[in-house]
C-alpha cells in the first residue's frame, strides 16, 4: 500500500462520521415532525374544550343570538390573550371580549355536527390555529337554528417554542454525533491494535528481529497469522533443505563410495561388482535433488517391504567394513512392511547401520518389526538398532543429533549421520530415541507410526 493513503482507521472514521451525520439529520427531522404533531394536538385538544366549554354554557337569546353565560377559561375575557371565541348565527354574533378587535376572520362553514380546523392570521399579524363546530340548536318553543361555535388560539407562543426545541435538536446532535465519533475513534483504535502489532511483527520478521508472528491473534486474524506463520517456516525449511542438501547428499554418498573403494582394492572390477553401487549413487542423487525441489519426505501408500532393502544394507556394509569384521544380524518380523519411500528407508536405515557398524565393537544387530501405535490406526513400523560400542552417554544423546555434533572425535566421520536419520523420521510423523544396548553400547530406536 502507498505510503500516502489513508489508513484503513480513518476510512472507518469517514464513513462512521458520514452515516452518524446523516443519522443524527434523520433522527431530528423525526423528532421535529414529532413535536410539531404532539403541539398541533394539544392545541387542538385545548380548541375542543372551549368549545365544548361555550356549548354546554350557551343559552338562545330572545333575539335569536346564542349567547354563554359565563366563560370557564379566564383568557377569553381579557383583550390580547391569545384565545378568542365567537359564535355567529342568523340572529347575530356573540365575540368574546378577548376577540373585540382582533380581527379573527375564520372561513370554515360547517354544517352541523361538523368539526374544521383552520389557519388565519389577524390585523395584527398574530397566526392563529381556529376550529369551528357546526350545530343545530332545537327548541320547543321556536324552529330550529344553525350556529357555528368557533374558538382559536395564537400560534406564535408554540413557534417561539418550536424554534428553542429545533436549535436544541441541532445542538444536540452535534454534540451526539461527535462524542460517538470521539467514542468510535477510540473503539477503533482498540479494535485494530492487532492490525497494527500484524504491521510491526512483519516489520520486525522483514529486519530479523523474528523468526515468526506471535500468538494470541483475534479469531478473524488467527487463520491469517497461522497461515503467515506456515508460509514463513515453509520458507525457512526450504532454505534450509537447500544448505543441507549438500551435506546429505555428500553423507549418502559415503557409503557407497566406500564399497566401491573396497571393490577396486580388492580387485573385484567387473561390471557386475561394481554397478550396484553405482546404480544406488545415482538413485541417492535423484532422491536428494527431489527432496531439496519438492520440500520433504516422498512416502507413497505403497507398503515397503523392508527385509529386500535391509538386507541390500548389509551386503554394501560388509564391503565398506571388510578390513572390520562386523557381525551383522537382521531380525525382520515376517511381512514387515510400511508406505515409505525406499530412498527414504535407506537414508534412514543406513544411516543407523552405518554408525552402529563404525562404532561398534563388531557386533551389530537390526530388528524391524511392525508396531501398532493406536488401534484405530494401521500398524506402524519400528526399527531398532544395536551395537556393542561404547554408547552414547545420556548428556551427550541430545548433542549428537544437532548436526556436525560427534561423540568419538577419534573415528572419522562427518557428524550428520544421526541428524539425517532423525530428519526422515520426523517427515514421517515418527519418533527417535537414543538409549542402551543389550549388546552393551548405543541402541537407536525409531518409531514411525501407521496411517
């Protein structure tokens, strides 16, 4: 992302401040409109009851006015109130004292038993809100007459105090809207502190500082760092396999090489003597140069028959140790197979063999069996290898299996035997143990397990 864009906080902000102002608009308009029609109600309401008021009140004059005899709501009677009432007829108009002069001119006609609501505005520009009722006055003595009772109140305390209520409206929402902008800014802040403590352990992983992003990641960040973290011990293995790729594959070819010194000394140059060990150095070279492109174990489904291969190990071994007698045993349980790869089995078998046949006394013996770990799981294989050497001791059984590491620093060897062997196991899920022989010296076992 450049350098110059907006962070992904304050786009949040934009858009929260965005919604927040059209909310709050919103919100007021409705709070507006709402208080409009709770005061046009009232107003309403109070309209209704000095009608009702005047009605119940009203007596017929001999004139043929109607007339109340006494007014309930003392604003009527005083000039400039803000409540005026009259009540107009054939036989004239009766104005409430509050009215004389006002200039109230309401210019609804109901017909009787009718209610209308109107706006007039009087000479003094006073807007006022008027509802006339439409009656018909019934009497014994006389036909009946059709009066409009009419009562009205001024607008203009209610718009004083519709304007108060709407600058309170504005005021307040201002005020809302920036203590939640204010209240957002700092969930926000919290919110994405993973995102920023993600941009420092990057930074810090692109400077060396880490090895890997940490733990404790939010749920919607937890697959994210996983799969970060995976790519980046992917990498470092692959870069790894690669530096290592030279030292395994130099390692590996040690034994055949012997075994073919081994033949020339001894004179035995056919081609039949000597293609076996050639063929196994090509076939090394192959599976290491696949192991460093492909990134680990190539294991099939395909079960190995163990016995061929260890048996193809002892024969190499007895060449390369002629000058050594070494007595050899091999105890493979009877259709002992596993799905590895047979590159893979000899690196890991002939490794083993090879320090037990350098170390040893002359004595070495092989066991491969098969090995239930679970029983829901096929069986595995386990493979053990014993000499009578001096063994290994327990401080040291750590150490041996770091790369470069030696025990003996007076036999030959490179140090990477144990380290390999230990490598192909744990591609296969397995398990290595160093401890004691039966025979006397180191035992090695390995435990890969059944799939």
């Amino acid at each position: 992302m450049a350098r110059g864009a907006p962070s992904l906080q304050s786009r949040l902000l934009l858009a929260l401040a965005a919604l927040l102002i059209v909310a709050a608009a919103a919100a007021a308009v409705a709070l507006d409109a709402l208080y409009r029609d709770l005061g046009r109600r009232s107003i309403q309401d109070v309209l209704d009851a000095q009608v009702i008021a005047l009605l119940s009140t009203a007596e017929l004059e001999p004139g043929g006015q109607l007339v109340p005899r006494n007014l309930a709501e003392p604003r009527l009677a005083t000039p400039g109130s803000g409540l005026y009432a009259e009540i107009l007829g054939s036989g004239g108009t009766w104005r409430s004292p509050s009215a004389v002069g006002s200039g109230l001119n309401l210019a609804a006609e109901p017909r009787p038993g009718e209610r209308i609501f109107d706006h007039a505005t009087l000479a003094d520009g006073t807007r006022v809100l008027g509802l006339s009722l439409g009656i018909r006055w019934e009497s014994e003595a006389d036909m009946p007459r059709d009066f409009v009772i009419r009562a009205a109140a001024s607008l203009e305390p209610w718009y004083r105090e519709l304007l108060r209520v709407r600058a309170g409206l504005f005021t307040g929402s201002i005020v809302l809207s920036l203590l939640l902008l204010g209240g957002l800014a700092v969930a926000l802040r919290v919110s994405l502190r993973p995102l920023r403590r993600l941009e420092q352990e990057i930074v810090a992983i692109e400077a060396g500082r880490r090895d890997a992003l940490g733990t404790g990641w939010p749920r919607e960040l937890a697959g994210v760092t996983g799969n970060l973290n995976a790519f980046l011990v992917g990498e470092r293995k692959r870069t790894e396999r690669y530096r290592t790729t030279l030292g395994n594959l130099a390692h590996s070819l040690k034994t055949p090489l012997a075994a073919l010194r081994s033949l020339v000394e001894s004179g035995e140059t056919t081609r039949d003597a000597l293609l076996p060990q050639l063929e196994r150095m090509q076939d090394i070279v192959q599976h290491q140069l696949k192991r460093a492109v492909l990134g680990g174990s190539s294991a099939t489904l395909i079960d190995l028959r163990v016995k061929e291969p260890l048996e193809q190990l002892r024969a190499a071994l007895a060449k390369v140790y002629a000058d050594k007698p070494v007595a050899l045993s091999l105890d493979v349980a009877r259709g002992t197979a596993y799905p590895i790869d047979a590159a893979d089995f000899l690196e890991l078998a002939g490794n083993l063999v090879d320090n037990a046949c350098k170390y040893g006394r002359g004595s070495v013996a092989v066991r491969a069996a098969p090995w239930q770990a679970a029983a829901w799981r096929r069986p595995g294989l386990i493979l053990e290898v014993d000499d009578d050497g001096a063994g290994i001791a327990p401080a040291l059984r750590a150490r041996v299996l770091e790369r470069g590491a030696r025990a003996d620093e007076s036999v030959a060897g490179q140090g990477i035997g144990l380290a390999v062997a230990r490598e192909v196991a744990q591609a296969y899920g397995g398990t290595f143990e160093i401890g004691e022989s039966r025979l006397g010296g180191a035992s090695v076992t390995v435990r890969l397990p059944g799939r």
